[in-house]
C-alpha cells in the first residue's frame, strides 16, 4: 500500500506505485486499461472519458466529476491516502477488485501525459 502521509506531486504517488510493482509503468498500459471494460459494466472513461481532461459524469448517479488528469486538474493525486481511497472505490466498481501497484502506476503514468 502507498504511504498514507501527505505527497505533494502526483509523481510522488507514482514513484510509490511503481517501487511496489517493482517495474517500470506503461501509459500504454495505462490508457488500455482505462478505456476498456473488465468484465463488469463500467471502464474507468465510463464516468472519467476516453480523454479524462475535461470533466465526466457518473454514470449512476449523474454526479460532475472533476478533470482526472493532473494537468487539468492540480489537486488530483496530491494525497496518497485519497488517492489510494478513490482507486481502491473504483476498482471495485471496474474491475471487481483492487487493482494491481502496476495498474495503479500505469494508469498514473498515462494520466501525467495528458497535457494542455
């Protein structure tokens, strides 16, 4: 699990994933995994979008989501424990289960190309 102190980048967060996965992420991976479903009704762009710089909608409950990708949205991924408290949430709804360090990293990594 990633520590639960304060992080103050979202490369932070990311170096704490990858040193658990032991590997170096893909934001190939990443945007793969994002976009596709796993068995389950929802794909993390189900709510987030294809392209998560903008704002989403939940799908449920209609909910706006603010933009995931750090670039668009400076406050995601700068506290571990929130981080580790949405991913764990919403890998249970995608996937069915936590996700892997290497997912989490992966996805991460994907999300910190997306620039303006």
């Amino acid at each position: 699990m990633v520590s639960t102190a304060y992080a103050d980048t979202p490369a932070q967060i990311l170096d704490g994933y990858s040193a658990q996965a032991r590997t170096v992420p893909a934001p190939s991976r990443g945007q793969q995994f994002f976009t596709m479903r796993h068995g389950h009704d929802w794909a993390c762009a189900t709510c987030h979008g294809a392209m998560p710089t903008g704002n989403g909608q939940h799908a449920a409950t209609g909910k706006t989501i603010a933009p995931l990708a750090p670039a668009f949205n400076p406050e995601r991924f700068t506290n571990a424990t929130k981080t580790e408290k949405w991913l764990r949430r919403n890998c249970g709804d995608v996937v069915g289960r936590d996700c892997t360090p290497l997912e989490k990293a992966d996805i991460l990594s994907w999300l910190m190309t997306l620039k303006p």
